[in-house]
C-alpha cells in the first residue's frame, strides 16, 4: 500500500473539487493503485490554513469552505502553537515538508491550485520550488510554474527525485503531456495550433447564436469556468500561459506567456461574428506555436477560419489541440466536455501517477 499525505494550497473551485472526487474514487485508488491518501494541511488566501499530521477532517473542511468560514479551527492542537494563524501558503508548505521529515513521514505531495499571475507565475513557482526542495511530490492545476519556470523546476524536481505533474494547466484532464510523454516517445513534436479556452470559445459561439457577450462571460463566471479576473481569457492570457507551457514541456522551449505574441478577443463584436458568419467563416481564438530559426515562436489570436477548418466547427466550452509531428503527421486531441470535473480528474490521475512511482521506487 502506497499512503500519500497531501498539502493543499489553495482550496477554491478546483481545489474543493479535486478534494470531493478524491472521496469518490478512494475505493478505486485504493484497489487499483493501492493507493490510501490523508490531508494533512490545506492553504488558502483569505479564508485562513489548517495542518494536522494526523489527518483533517476533509468533510469538516469542505463545509466551512463552502460557508466562506475560516478553515483554522481544524488545526491540531500540537501544530496550533508553531503555525501562524495567518500562515500563507509558503508558510504551510515549509512547516509540512520539515514536519514531514521530523515525523520521517513519506510521500508529501502538494496540491497547488492557486491562481494564476500572469507577471511572474508567483506565488505558485515558489510553492512549487520550495516544496520539491523539502522532499514532495508536487501535482498542480495551475499554469504560471510550468509557463514561467519549467526547465528550473525541472532540474530541481530531478535532482529531489521527485515528480512534478501539470496535465490540469492545459485542456483539463484530457491528456496532453502525460499521452506525448507516454505515448510518443522519440517524436519530435514541430509545432501546435489549437483552441485552447473555453472560456472564449463559448463565448464566441455563444455569438454566433445571437446572444450576447457580457451574458456569455457571466454564465462562465458563475460556472466557475472563467479565470478569478475574465480579462485573462477575455484578453488572450490565458491561452498565452497555456502556448508558454506547451511550448516549454514539448518543444524544449524557454517562452513565458509574455513572450507570446497576444491578441485577445474584446474587441470581436456581434456584428463581426454574424459578419464572417455570412461569408461562410467562424472566428475562434487560436493559439499555435511553430519552429522559428532552431527555437519555438508562439502567438494567440482570434482568426477567421474556413468552414471547413477542424477548429471552425468547435462550439461551446470544446477545445482542440493539434500537434505536428515528425513521423505521425499531425495528431488532434478533441475535448468535447470541459469543466471543475475534469480539471479536479487531471490532480486525480498525476496522484495515481505518483503512487505508481512510489510503489516501483519502494519495490
Ligand atoms: N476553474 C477552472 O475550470 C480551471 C481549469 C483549469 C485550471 N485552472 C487553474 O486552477 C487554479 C485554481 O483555479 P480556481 O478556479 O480554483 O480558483 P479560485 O476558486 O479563485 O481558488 C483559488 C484558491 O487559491 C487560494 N490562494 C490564492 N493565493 C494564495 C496564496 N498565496 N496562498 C494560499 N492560497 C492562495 C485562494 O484563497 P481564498 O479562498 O482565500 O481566496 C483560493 O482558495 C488556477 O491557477 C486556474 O488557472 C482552473
């Protein structure tokens, strides 16, 4: 049996998501995986931090989360005296990886779900840096480490004999890095186009159908789809952050979002979309990323595309990537449903990754 405590640090939709599907399929990591698996710290904003080596009442969590009401109370007596109660997450993260080693507990793994900064990747890279450092395995929904600091993570990471998994940044769960990574070895893949957000994806074909922009937007808010602050779909930084970290993690490239090219879709109108739509055309935000002189190129940017075009034909939240290779030609990965789900399932499948290396190191 493979035990793995986990450190959460943030704890909003896809964190609170990630801990419900975690309590649904704990029968099925468990007889598949042999996997058994506690919280032991959980790191919010705003909403305060908890750590109890022995375990959290996750339920509990849950529900004072939902409440909006602070999460410190669950702190364990013994951890109350040495953790602020205001403790961030870098805190939490420092205090769980050097109680982990004091206890010689195994097998730490941060859960980071924070938001996206789209200046510097921070505070994520940090957590995820300082983590790796202290002995954990990290998984992550969040871009900005893999977008800003993929080749230093990933030194730290090997040098720690650690993983460090991210196949939630890019299209949710459906696999991206984890199928080129285990499926396509020795391709060299040569470039990407694709539809990436779904944010403005719905959005633009939610045009297409006569409604408007700003109810669009507010249906993805309220669904908990759209980034904390819309501007970054809205603006094309989203789909910027996901070209970086595709560009990084298959093209061994040294982008961040800022050095991709980036138009966003604010200035597409109604009219517009009816207006290509007359012609025969559908506008979609497309992000794609080409071998320039030896390096990379990346840009995003809304496009009026034939009829016939693959990504022409995506409606709501779908998102295509397309993948060139050398030797297969190109490759579509289709996501038809997106959403809290699969982006908690994409945290949900790098664990049982990580419970598989675990077991092999230990046998
Ligand atoms: N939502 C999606 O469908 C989706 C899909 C794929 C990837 N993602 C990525 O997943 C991440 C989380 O998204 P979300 O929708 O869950 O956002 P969210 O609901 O706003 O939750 C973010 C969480 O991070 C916490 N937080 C922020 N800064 C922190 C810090 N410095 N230390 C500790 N905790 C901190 C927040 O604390 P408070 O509760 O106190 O505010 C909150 O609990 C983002 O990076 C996003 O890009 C989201």
């Amino acid at each position: 049996m493979v035990y793995l405590d986990l450190l959460l640090v943030g704890f909003g939709n896809v964190g609170r998501q990630f801990a419900r599907l975690l309590q649904e399929k704990s029968v099925q990591l468990r007889r598949d995986y042999g996997l058994s698996w506690r919280v032991v710290g959980i790191a919010t904003k705003r909403h305060g931090s908890a750590f109890d080596a022995r375990g959290l009442d996750i339920v509990k969590a849950l529900r004072l989360a939902e409440a909006g009401t602070s999460l410190d109370v669950l702190t364990g007596a013994e951890s109350e005296r040495l953790l602020p109660a205001d403790a961030s997450g870098l805190d939490l993260i420092k205090y769980a990886t050097s109680e982990s080693k004091l206890r010689r507990l195994q097998h730490l793994v941060l859960v980071e779900t924070t938001l996206l900064d789209i200046q510097r990747g921070q505070p994520a890279v940090d957590h995820v840096i300082t983590a790796l450092r202290g002995g954990a395995h990290v998984v992550t929904a969040n871009k900005g480490p893999v977008a800003f600091a993929h080749r230093e993570i990933r030194s730290v990471a090997e040098l720690a004999h650690r993983e460090f998994l991210f196949e939630g940044a890019v299209m949710d769960g459906i696999p991206v890095f984890n199928l080129v990574r285990e499926t396509l070895p020795v391709a060299d893949i040569t470039g990407f186009r694709g539809v990436v957000n779904a944010t403005t994806n719905y959005i633009l074909t939610a045009m297409e159908a006569g409604r408007t922009f700003a109810e669009a937007l507010a249906e993805m808010q309220g669904a908990g789809i759209a980034e904390a602050d819309p501007s970054f779909d809205v603006d094309g930084w989203d789909a910027a952050a996901k070209t970086a970290a595709l560009m990084n993690v298959l093209m061994h490239g040294s982008a961040t979002p800022r050095t991709i090219a980036r138009t966003g879709i604010r200035e597409i109108t109604r009219d517009r979309v009816e207006d290509a739509m007359a012609r025969g055309k559908r506008i979609r935000l497309v992000a794609a990323a080409e071998r320039g002189d030896g390096h990379p190129v990346g840009h995003v940017a809304p496009e009026e595309l034939d009829a016939d075009d693959p990504l022409a034909h995506l409606t709501g939240m779908q998102n295509l990537l397309i993948l060139q290779t050398d030797v297969l030609g190109s490759i579509g990965i289709h996501q038809l449903d997106g959403g809290l789900t699969q982006t908690a399932y994409a945290l949900v499948s790098d664990l049982a990754a990580i419970a598989r290396r675990v077991g092999r190191d230990s046998s």
